[in-house]
C-alpha cells in the first residue's frame, strides 16, 4: 500500500528536524483554510524579521513557520502523485486478475469442446452396434441419461465457480473501500494537526509547543493508520472459506456425476447385456 508504507518512513524523521515532520505532510491536502492562514504566516514572519528585539526564541518561531510555509507549497502535488501510483496498482492487480479468469474461462470451455466431440464419436460407434430397435432405444436412453449426468455437472461446477468468483471480488471490493477508508481517515487528521500547527504560527504560539502538539498529533494519525491496516490485513483470511467451499462443491459434483453414470451404466447392461455394455466404458470420459 504505496500511501501507507511512504507515509511510516516519513515519521521516523519528525523528531529530528522540523523539515523532516514537513515532510509527512505529503499525504495532506490542502484546505481553502490554508490559503487564508498562509499570508498571516507570510505577515507573521515579516514580522519576526524585521523585529530588533534580536530574541533567540522569536527568530526560532520565524524559521519554523518559515519553513512551515514553503513545504506546504509542494503537498498537493505529492498527494496527486501518490494517489495516482496507487490506483496504477491497483488497475495492475484488476488487470492481472481478469486476464487470469479470461484465461480459465477460454481452457476451459476448449476442454469441454474437445470432450463432447470424443463423447459424441464413442455414442455414434454405441449406436452402430445396436442391432435391433430393443438395442437402439435402449443405447439411446443410456446417451439421454449421460448427456443429463453431464450437463449436471456443468453446471454445478459453474455455479461454484462463480460463487467463488463473487466472493473474491467482494473481498477485493471491501478492502479497497476499508483502505480508502484508513486512508482518508488518517488525511484529516493530518490535515488538522497542519491547520493547528498553522494557525498557532499566526497566534505566536512558541515554535516548541507548536512541535510538540504537532507530533503527537501526527503519532496518534499514524497509529490509527497502523491499527487500520491490521485489521484491513486479517480479513484476507475471508479467502480461505471460499477456497474450501468451492472444493466441497466441485468434489459433490464429481460424486454426483460418477453416481449417475454408474446408474445409466448398469440400465444399459440390464438392457444389452455385459458384453455389449463393456463397450461403453470409453462414452464415460470425465468432461467437465
């Protein structure tokens, strides 16, 4: 998660230097409220400048907020830029994903093409060595009751395969809106502790309580952010269930299907005879 991982490195730099808690800034975007308070920081820093009281703390508070101003200048672009690389992932892993269900969807349907042509050629041979109209009718309702077995299974299989296939994407669904969330959450609060910072410039607040306010409050943003994530992280166990679900599915379809085969196999025997059944062992090619 691009915003988040750039947003943690950022944070380790906020006691060092009052550039570096600017820099953390770069998830922050700006307010209409910032373009008010910014020329009262210009006003307030003029001030301070120009003042020949020479106070050591008074020069302090003109650098901060100095320095507050022109990297404040750069955080919407940041943010656009990183926005932007993260929908570009996410456009990658839609992309990968499709194209891995176009994949399976084509395999899988050449397959079954391929399998009712071999069906279909062992049922005409079945049909050729029928004899009599007794033996006709009799290879006829065995190809009715295959033909049923198989189009049973398909069907099962593609209704676990999209029930599969529809839990995945409400997966993906919900944690892209629960990242969303996190991350929008955590810009607000950033954004506030930046107006508080901003806004205690122009009152003349002393540069260190103004850090101070300012790191805890961009501390308690970023553990917000961290405790968001882990909780976004444990449902990616949500797959496991769907994984599980769609196995059981496939394996009573293929019980199913053995099932009825086994039925229209032995009604065929009953109706032929053993010897003239053995030759249908090949008409019950597993086809999905």
């Amino acid at each position: 998660m691009i915003l988040v991982n750039l947003t943690m490195k950022n944070f380790k730099n906020i006691s060092v230097s009052i550039l570096g808690i600017a820099m953390i800034m770069g998830l922050i975007i700006p307010s209409s409220g910032s373009a008010q308070i910014r020329p009262q920081i210009k006003e307030r820093v003029k001030q301070i400048a120009t003042s020949t009281k020479g106070d050591l703390s008074v020069k302090a508070e003109a650098a901060f907020c100095n320095r507050f101003l022109k990297t404040t200048g750069k955080i919407d672009q940041k943010v656009k830029e990183r926005e932007s690389k993260l929908e570009t992932k996410r456009t990658e892993r839609l992309n990968v994903l499709t194209n891995r269900k176009n994949e399976r969807n084509i395999k899988l349907s050449e397959n079954r093409v391929k399998r009712d042509i071999n069906f279909s050629e062992h049922f005409a041979k079945l049909e050729a060595r029928a004899q009599n109209d007794a033996q006709k009718q009799a290879v006829a309702i065995f190809k009715t009751a295959m033909e049923s077995a198989l189009n049973a299974r398909r069907t099962a299989v593609d209704a676990a395969i999209k029930t599969f296939r529809d839990g995945v994407q409400g997966a993906v669904d919900s944690r892209k809106a629960g990242v969303d969330v996190a991350i929008t959450s955590f810009k607000s609060a950033e954004q506030a502790a930046i107006e508080k910072a901003k806004t205690d410039c122009v009152a003349e607040v002393a540069p260190k309580d103004i850090k101070q306010t300012l790191q805890a409050s961009l501390k308690m943003a970023r553990e917000n952010l961290v405790k968001a994530r882990q909780e976004i992280d444990k449902k990616q166990d949500a797959m496991k269930p769907l994984i599980e679900t769609k196995k059981q599915a496939m394996e009573k379809a293929q019980a199913d299907f053995k099932a009825a085969v086994e039925k229209a196999k032995n009604d065929l025997k009953a109706a032929l005879g053993q010897q003239a059944a053995t030759s249908t062992n090949q008409a019950t090619t597993s086809a999905q």
